[in-house]
C-alpha cells in the first residue's frame, strides 16, 4: 500500500529550535490554542509562536500558575481547562466560540505520562481520557471556529506509540493495567485522530498532523519514580539531567510542533506524522523506534476510534445535524 510517510527534505532537523523553524515567518492577525502551553515544550511553542506575532490562547489544567509562566510574554492569554473533564472542555469551547475569534493553529500538547493507574469521568483510564479523548472532545466542540480559519490541527503524540496500538477489547485496562502500555496506547490515538480528522476536514480547509516531539526532560515525566529514571539514564543521583546524544532541549523538542503548525512545506498536505521537522518514514521492521507503526496510521482503526470517540464524549462535529 502506498504511504505519503516519506522525508521530504526539509533542511531542518533534530538540533532545529521552534526559533529556526519560525525564521521570516510573521504571524501577525494569527491566532493559535497551545493546550499545556505554560510548561516544557508547551511553553516553548507558546513563546515561539507569541514571538512571531500570533496571539496565544493556553487552555491550563492549573490557570494560575499558566499566568505566572506566561506573564512576560506579550500576546498570550490563559483560560481555565481540565482535558479530563469534559465539562470543563465543554466550558472552555463555549466560552471561546462567544468571543467570536476564529483560529489558525490548535496545537494539542498537553498530556500526561505513564501515571499510576487512575480513573476518570466514567471509569475511563487517564492517559487515554486526557490525552486523547479531552482533545477530540476540544476540537469536535472548537470545530465552528476551526472551520472558520482554515486551520490546522496538530496532535502531539510520541515515539511512544511503538509500545502498543489501540487494545479495543479493554479500552479502560481493566483487566491488567500496564502504565506504559496505556501510554502506548494513548499516543497512537493521537496519531489515529490526526489521520481521520485530516480525512474529514481537508474538504473544509483544515488539515491534521501529528507528531514525536523527540526525546526531552520536561514535567511530563513527574509520575515517574527517581529510581526508574536513574535506571533509564535520565537523571543522577542528586536528580540533575545527564547529557545524553539524542536528547533534546524544550525549544529543539517544540521545533516540530511550531514547523507542522506553520510551515508552507506541508500546504497541500495533511494526515501524516512527522519528526525531527520532517515528515517521518514507515518505521522499519528491525523494532528500531524511529518511523511510524502501520497501526496508528491504519485509516480503518482510524475511523473506528473516530465513531467510538465520539460516542464516549458525546460530541462530532461531522455528524449529520451536528
């Protein structure tokens, strides 16, 4: 089967900063939403994308410490959200839509890793709840304004999603919890929505990607114990980051979120993950974690977590009547 996950060369690379991918490109009149824009990456791309002249709307599980995070950034407002709860995102997305602003880019970066096993909503697992099903509740509901810019949506997934497709016979992990598993499994819906909204919505204007930011030391790794980063080779025994080939700093990890968000180089194009600014390849049949699995890119378990998705949060924006 053909695949449009193919490097198309575009002079960026692993060590490109949200700075050098934004370079001569003015923002001005733009507007964007940066879901956990005040800390890591998140951050980064608020500050990136803020100093390129768009106005930053941060949604923020935690508001008041999103404002002292962003204070010193000129054009950036926050508002309460808990991608959780989805009647805190059902709130978000009325209070936006009344203020009659259409968007240019949503950028859905916050996300949680790897916690102990918790419970959300109805009895839903956390990573999954948040991760995916909070931001496809967000954008289905944001879907007036979205259509109305022409915009393009950005799911922030990982290099994760190696770990696990989608387990549809216990969605929730009930019956054996496995932090990194439902991590996995998470991420690959991330790329998953990325794949059917760009299905839906390129007829309308808006295209969908997806992406690994590469591997950072962020917040996103507060649930992890010391020991098992210390394991890992993340951090020393005083908890300080070791320096690491590969490893990238927050601004070179929001480099590639900024570049889906803005760059001509993807006009015209749509429903592929990227890394390191380029289009990603196939990953290769070695388990080498590098590429994108053929099951998050899988346009019929695309659609199927689509239908589901929208049955669990009660909302999509493409249902006839919607």
């Amino acid at each position: 089967m053909s695949t449009a996950q193919h490097r198309i060369g575009t002079g960026f690379g692993a060590r490109s900063t949200a700075a050098d991918v934004l370079a001569g490109i003015d923002l001005t009149g733009r507007l964007a939403i940066v879901t956990g824009g005040y800390s890591g990456i998140g951050l980064e791309t608020t500050r990136a994308l803020a100093g390129a002249g768009a106005r930053v709307v941060v949604p923020a599980r935690r508001p008041r410490t999103a404002r002292e995070a962003v204070a010193d950034l000129d054009g950036v407002e926050v508002d309460e959200l808990d991608l959780g709860d989805l009647e805190s995102v059902r709130g978000f997305a009325e209070r936006f839509l009344a203020s009659g602003r259409t968007v240019d880019f949503v950028i859905n970066n916050a996300g949680i890793m790897a916690c102990p096993e918790t419970r959300v909503g109805p009895g839903w697992e956390a990573q999954f709840a948040t991760n995916h099903l909070g931001h496809f509740a967000l954008v289905n509901r944001l879907w007036p304004a979205i259509e109305a810019g022409g915009a393009r949506v950005v799911a922030v997934s990982s290099r994760g999603h190696h770990i696990a497709g989608v387990n549809w016979d216990d969605l929730d992990w009930r019956r054996r919890y496995d932090k990194w598993e439902a991590y996995g499994q998470a991420k690959t819906a991330n790329i998953l929505f990325a794949v059917h909204l760009d299905r839906l919505g390129r007829n309308h204007g808006v295209r969908a990607f997806s992406l690994h930011p590469g591997g950072i030391l962020t917040p996103l790794q507060r649930h992890l114990p010391k020991e098992e980063m210390m394991a890992a080779g993340w951090i020393d025994e005083e908890g300080n980051p070791i320096p690491q080939e590969g490893l990238k700093t927050p601004s070179q990890g929001a480099a590639t979120q900024v570049w889906a968000a803005t760059s001509p180089r993807l006009d015209g194009v749509g429903g592929v993950y990227l890394e390191d600014c380029d289009i990603a390849e196939p990953a290769p049949a070695d388990g080498t974690r590098t590429g994108v699995k053929d099951w998050a890119t899988d346009p019929e378990q695309a659609a199927r977590l689509w239908a589901l998705s929208a049955e669990r949060t009660g909302v999509d924006a493409f249902a006839a009547g919607a």
